[in-house]
C-alpha cells in the first residue's frame, strides 16, 4: 500500500496503538483521541527502532498491508515505554 491509503493506514493503527498503550498505562481517561495518534506513531519509531537489530523481530512498519504483526507488537511495546517515561517524568512513579 503506498501513497495516501498508506498514510491513512499508518494513522489509524498509530491511534489504536496509542489508545491500546494508553489503556495498558491506565491513562485513557487522561489523553484525548489526538495523544493516542501521536504516542501511537512516536511508539511506533522507537519499538521498531529499537527491535530493528534483532533478528526475525525487526524491520516491521504498520503502514502496509497485510498488517505485519511483528511491526504491531514492536509499535504497542514502544508507545507502552514512551507513556511510562512519561509518567514516570509527571508523576514521579510508572503507573
């Protein structure tokens, strides 16, 4: 998928990563629809980056399709790290 659909693709699965992430954190009440896209995306970047050098792991996106479960999985595991440094930096503890 490439062009527009995919930039909608990745969009849409940034948001329910970031709310899944969100609701692992225990912080849906607190973010909005916006927060969830973008913790969703910056999740993604830093899972897949971080997984990328490990082998049969790595090198997933969640912009194409058939959706690579393994690019999923990175991005939730990567938006779950990023809201706990969050918390961890506003309310001095992880949850």
């Amino acid at each position: 998928m490439s062009g527009i659909l995919g930039f909608i693709w990745f969009i849409v699965m940034g948001g329910i990563i970031g709310w899944v992430a969100s609701m692992v954190m225990n912080r849906d009440a607190v973010m909005g629809k916006f927060w969830n896209v973008v913790v969703g995306i910056i999740g993604s970047f830093l899972g897949n980056s971080v997984f990328a050098f490990l082998p049969g792991i790595g090198n997933g996106t969640i912009g194409g399709w058939p959706p690579d479960v393994m690019g999923i999985v990175s991005a939730l595991i990567g938006a779950v790290v990023l809201l706990a440094g969050l918390n961890l930096m506003q309310r001095g503890k992880v949850r």
